[in-house]
C-alpha cells in the first residue's frame, strides 16, 4: 500500500458519514415539521396538551401503518 492509497481511505469513509448525517437531517427535518403541523392542528381546536400528543400519537402510528383517517 502507498502513502496516497492509505489517505483514500479516510475520505471515502468521511464522505459516507456525511452522507448519513445528511440524511438523518432530513428525516429529522421531515418528522419535526410534520409533529408541528399535527401540534398546530390540534391546538387549533383547543384540545388539552394530553390529548394532542395522543392524538399526534395515533396520527403518526396510523400514517406508519398505511392507515389514513
């Protein structure tokens, strides 16, 4: 092995975590904006702070499973 194939390494290995990082960035991204909307919706119409996280609960479970109320 040379000198330059050992530094090759190193960035193909750097450039696959950014990749991930990138992607659980927009996961996160997705899920934190789709709990907003859901939050938002459901403070609309006044419900208490328990019931809008059982009902964000169900929505996400059901949207996970296929099922769309």
């Amino acid at each position: 092995m040379t000198k330059k194939d050992n530094q090759n390494e190193p960035d193909e290995l750097t450039g696959a975590l950014i990749r991930n990082q990138r992607e659980m960035k927009s996961l996160f991204r997705r899920s934190l904006a789709g709990f907003q909307l859901s939050q938002f919706s459901l403070s609309c119409l006044n419900f208490c702070p328990v019931v809008s996280i059982f009902g964000w609960m169900s929505h996400f479970l059901s949207s996970c499973l296929g099922i769309y109320n």
